[in-house]
C-alpha cells in the first residue's frame, strides 16, 4: 500500500511541474479556447452545453469534458454558427455552436 501511495505522489509531483493555471479569459471571446462553456444543438434539435477543461478536471455531471477529447479538439477556434462533425462510435456526428462564454 506504501508503494501505491509513492508512486502516486511521484505521479502528482511529476503533474504540478507541467500544469499552468490560466487565470484570464483568451483575448478573442468569440472563439473558443480552454475553459470555455459552449452550447451545441445536433442534426434531431438536442441541446447540448459542456466546458473545456483539462484531463484532470473531467466532471460528467457537470459536462465538463477533456481539452484533449474529440469533442473539445473539434470545437477549439469554432466560433458561433460553425458547424463541427465528430467521430464517434456509432458514426459521424454533426453539431453547431450556438454560443460561447467563459464564465467563471
């Protein structure tokens, strides 16, 4: 169990050395970034609202997906009216931005 728990520690460690804290929203607001809220609508009108947020920070609940998801890798530098497709794994998907906000 000690060697569980140092190797987590080193893990963490290693993770604090690499991580930045962004502590402002990008200069162009009309694009999206990292920590961005977007709203999304599919090809059947379904509403869809997540954040971009960092590997470590994934909340399902909260719809807060990985910067490093399909997704979010689809939808960085989108602006309002664009259209993304995503691969997934019952087939291609298509979604639009309907807005962006980088609420706190």
């Amino acid at each position: 169990m000690l060697r569980e728990i140092d190797s987590r520690v080193r893990f963490l460690r290693k993770r604090l050395e690499k991580l930045k804290v962004v502590e402002q929203p990008p200069a162009d607001l009309n694009r999206i970034f990292f920590s961005a809220h977007v709203s999304l609508e599919d090809e059947q009108g379904d509403a869809l609202q997540v954040r971009i947020v960092g590997p470590d920070e994934i909340d399902p609940k909260r719809h807060w997906i990985s910067i490093d998801s399909p997704l979010a890798r689809a939808l960085l530098g989108k602006t309002v009216d664009d259209e993304i497709s995503v691969q997934t794994p019952t087939g291609e998907k298509l979604w639009w931005v309907l807005g962006i906000d980088y609420r706190g």
